[in-house]
C-alpha cells in the first residue's frame, strides 16, 4: 500500500482522524477533505457519531492510492486502542510516521 502525507492535486482517497469537542476519536475516509470536516462541523451530512459532538477537528490525515487501501487502514486505525491513535496522532504531527508503517 503506497501511503502520500500530502494530498495531489487529483483528489485521491484520505484516511483522517478527528477529534471531537468531548474529545474523542473519530476515523473515516474521503475523497475531498475540507468538504468532509465542513460536512461534520455544519451538516446533517456528517456522521451521526460527529454531530453531537461538533465541534470537530482534523488531527490526522493520509493520502492512499485508491479507496480499497483508504478502507483497509481506516479498519487497522478503528482497531486501535484509544492510547494507540493518540500515539499514532503525535507522531504524524511531529513529522514521524513508525507506528503508521507498522499497519502497512
């Protein structure tokens, strides 16, 4: 699976993280980012889970090649303890990424 940190400009598929006002961990896919946060934060479109838990922030992000390999790491991240996405989450901000080749 080819994983890019940043996204092209062709829109390809994202794995993110967010973070909700109470604080809790949020994983899914898209293919348009700011449309998905912005569809969390203001719509009826955003996950159930999300809307009651507005707002909401992006803390982690991940461009895949295609959706099969965005669907496979958002199920290796939901599987994840708690502690184990906080870690993932720290170390993509600090530019690190060994937990995230370990679910590779």
């Amino acid at each position: 699976m080819t994983v890019r940190k940043k996204a092209n400009k062709q829109g390809g598929w994202h794995v993110y993280i967010l973070r909700c006002a109470d604080n809790s961990l949020y994983t899914g896919i898209t293919t348009n980012l700011s449309r998905r946060v912005d569809e969390h934060n203001l719509s009826p479109k955003g996950a159930s889970y999300t809307r009651g838990r507005r707002p909401v922030c992006l803390v982690f992000t991940l461009e895949t090649e295609n959706r099969a390999s965005a669907s496979r790491l958002e199920i290796k991240i939901k599987r994840l303890t708690r502690s184990a996405k906080q870690n993932l989450i720290t170390e993509y901000q600090s530019g690190n990424l060994k937990t995230l080749e370990s679910l590779s």
